[in-house]
C-alpha cells in the first residue's frame, strides 16, 4: 500500500478514534474531538498531494478516498444531530446526496470507469470539513444556521453537478 492510500486508511482509523473522546465526554473533549477531525482533515489534503505529486493515484485512492471523507463527515454530524446541533433533515440530505453518488460510483466501476471527485465535490469536502469543526465551539443560532445552510447548498450543488456530469453512466432506458 503506497503512502498516499496508507493516509486515506489513517483518516478511517481516526474516526473510531474521534468518536470515543466525544462519547467520554472528558473535560475540553470537544477541543481534542476538534483537533483529531482537523487531523483527519489534513490526511485529505496530504494524501491527494502525495498521490498526485508521486504518480500513487491508484483505483483503490479513488474509491477510498471518499468514501473515508464521506464517513468522517456523517460521523461528526450524526454526533451534532444527537448533540441536537445539527437538524436531522440536513444530515439527511447530505447522507442522501452521499449514497446516490455512491450508486453512481458502484454502476460506473461495474463499466469498468472510475469516478474520481469533481471540482464541485471537493469544494463541497473542504466547506464542511473546515465549518464542522465550528459547530464544536458555542455559537450564536444565527451562525450555526449559516454554518448548516453552507453545509447544504454545497452538498445539493454538487451532488446535481456530479449527477449530470456523470449521467452518461446511468442507463435511463431500462
């Protein structure tokens, strides 16, 4: 495994990792919680470097990498919406958005195309991964509600995005 794929694989292990010191509740937890996230973050833009700069982009980063974001992402806001921070609609609209891209990856990979990320899609990745973190602090509703709202919209843009885009891969007539 090159070292690009071994930064994607750290980002899954982080997430175990993340939840536990939240679920502990220890004093400051939401600070650690805060600074293993940014951590993982960081894999994300550390591994998509090394594999573009050393030539390790491999069909397995391709599919993995996002997948490791994906889950990173639902974990910290299934957490908020437990917390009651984050409303369970806009969790499920990301989670939906995730999984129909998914589907679209799953029916590119059965034609033998891998689907790397769009533009789109990773403006999307890096606007939640930096406002997320955010949600830990305590913040007036209004900026919470600025925080959700500029969660959604680049989630919906992207995922529409991502569905023309890549509509070729999807037999409409059966």
């Amino acid at each position: 495994m090159n070292t690009a794929n071994k930064l994607t694989m750290l980002r899954v292990a982080l997430i175990p990792v993340f939840l536990t010191v939240l679920y502990i509740g220890f004093p400051f937890s939401n600070y650690a919680a805060i600074v293993i996230f940014i951590v993982a973050g960081v894999t994300d833009i550390v591994d998509g470097y090394i594999a573009r700069s050393r030539g390790q982009v491999t069909d397995f980063g391709k599919l993995m990498d996002p997948l490791a974001d994906k889950m990173l992402v639902v974990s910290a806001m299934l957490w908020f919406v437990e917390q009651g921070v984050f409303p369970a609609w806009a969790a499920l609209v990301v989670l939906i958005r995730e999984f129909m891209i998914t589907a679209v990856r799953m029916i590119a990979r059965g034609k033998g195309r891998v689907i790397s990320a769009g533009m789109l899609g990773k403006i999307k990745t890096v606007v939640t991964m930096v406002i997320l973190p955010f949600l830990f602090l305590p913040l007036e509703q209004w900026m919470v509600y600025s925080c959700v709202g500029a969660i959604v919209l680049t989630t919906v843009v992207s995922g529409v995005e991502y569905v023309i885009k890549n509509r070729d891969v999807m037999d409409w007539k059966t």
